[in-house]
C-alpha cells in the first residue's frame, strides 16, 4: 500500500463508517468522526464516561489526516504504512469482519435443507531462522464432525446471502461451535508439531551458533556492564531465532450449505 493508496483506504474508511468528511484534498483528509469511532481511536474515556452521566450527547472530534510525504509538516496526524494509527484502523476492519453467518444461495424451486459447517480461517506465523506466514481455512461440518481443509477454496465459487433463502430451512446443528473450535485446535496443533519440525531444528542450530558465539565473546568479561550487556544480547538472539510459531484467528462463521455440497465436501478426499 503506498502513500496515494493510503488516502483514498482513509476515505473509504471513514465514509463507510458514516463519518463527516469535512476536507478532502490529494494527501489531507479532516474527518469528523462518529461518536463509535471516536471511542475506537481517540481514547478519551473519561470524557464519554462524564458526558453520559450529566445527561450530554458528547461531541466527536474532529481529526485530520496527512498522507503525503511533501505535507506532513502541515496540521495534522502524519499516517503512513506501518504507522500505529493504520494498524489500528487495519484492526477495526478485522474485529468487524470476524464473524459472519451465510447461506448458500439456491435455485431450486423445491423446499431445501441447508446444514450447518463452522469454517475458521487462521494466519499460523512460524518465526524463528526465517519468517514464515501460512493462512490456514478449516471447517467443521457440525452435524457429524466431518473436517475439512482448504475450505474458503472449496466454497469460493459459491453464491451466499446474509438471510436465508426462500424456501429453504436450517438444520440445527448436533455439535456446537464451541466444540468445533476445541477440534479445530487439537487438529491444527497436530499439524504444526509436524510441519514445523525441520523448521525448530534449524532455528535451534541458529541460535545455539549465535548464543555460542556471544559466551565467547563475553568469556574474558566479568564487569557489570559486560553482564548485562550480554544478557541483552542474548534476549535479542532469543527474541529473533528461538523457534515460535504464533496461532491468530483472521475470521470464523457458520456457512449454511445445500445437502449436494455438503455431501461434495465431505467425500473430497
């Protein structure tokens, strides 16, 4: 995402979220914000808390964002890619968007049955001798625990609502979500445990090497300062090779599929 990008991710941004956007040129944007979202970014509590006690609506602020390189020196919060106020507008969208309930859309004219599958979808980050970021979609048909991988592939080219289609109806659901999710999580553990084995062996070689090399360097060393500063050294060695692998959740829902796909996923080999 560059600089030209960021501006117009602003506008879409604030616009979609009902805010006021008051000023809009190439690079400057000036916002006036909803009260959601000036309790989501401006983190002024106290302020809500007292306005609501007094029996006040509360007045949202009014924020303006630079995005060009040439204008940062200008009025306002200078945002750009790895900036903490565009991860946290990244974030926003992601709390948004975890969770969602669809059904698939179907043609028939006759009275279907649409079966429950809980599908997660997983960012799994090994880090260690190198980074590495693998996106994980597993769902869980709910009605005999049946688990499939690769699901948001399977289901891609399907059409889905947000309501129910006519003429159809849910099967209730045998295993609940929250099972689900302790399969979903055993499963992927096995999985990592296995993957990740020639990737812990190389990263533990790694770091042995550099924490191996630090002792050494250290050995004729036996001030205060030479003992600290090893062991900072040493905690920056841990913090970038020491083999870990990081399990985050990017979204998870029901998906309510037609008995033909439902019966197409599960006998996918």
């Amino acid at each position: 995402m560059n600089q030209a990008e960021i501006h117009e991710f602003l506008v879409q941004f604030f616009y979609k979220r009902q805010a006021t956007i008051e000023y809009n040129e190439q690079g400057i944007l000036r916002v006036k914000l909803t009260e959601e979202l000036d309790k989501r970014l401006m983190n002024r509590p106290f302020y809500w808390q007292y306005v609501k006690k007094i029996g006040h609506q509360g007045e949202p602020m009014t924020v303006t964002f630079i995005s060009d390189e040439n204008k940062k020196d200008e009025k306002g919060e200078w945002i750009h890619y790895g900036s903490p106020r565009l991860e946290q507008l990244f974030q926003i969208i992601l709390e948004e968007g975890k969770y969602t309930e669809l059904y698939e859309n179907n043609p028939s004219q006759d009275r279907q049955p649409l079966h429950p599958w809980f599908v997660c979808n997983l960012l799994v980050r090994y880090q260690g001798a190198y980074t590495h970021d693998e996106m994980v979609s597993v769902g869980v048909y709910l009605i005999n625990g049946t688990m499939r991988f690769k699901m948001m592939d399977e289901i891609l080219d399907q059409s889905f609502s947000t309501i129910i289609p006519d003429l159809c109806y849910k099967i209730p659901p045998i295993i609940s979500t929250k099972r689900a999710v302790l399969m979903i999580n055993e499963e992927i553990k096995e999985r990592i445990e296995m993957k990740s084995a020639a990737f812990a062996e190389q990263s533990n070689k790694l770091y042995e090497k550099e924490i191996k090399m630090t002792e050494q360097l250290f050995q004729q060393r036996e001030d205060d300062d030479g003992e600290l500063l090893k062991e900072n050294i040493e905690k920056q060695i841990y913090d970038r090779l020491y083999p870990k692998v990081h399990l985050k959740l990017v979204n998870c829902g029901l998906f309510y599929l037609s008995e033909t796909q439902s019966k197409n996923m599960m006998s996918i080999s």
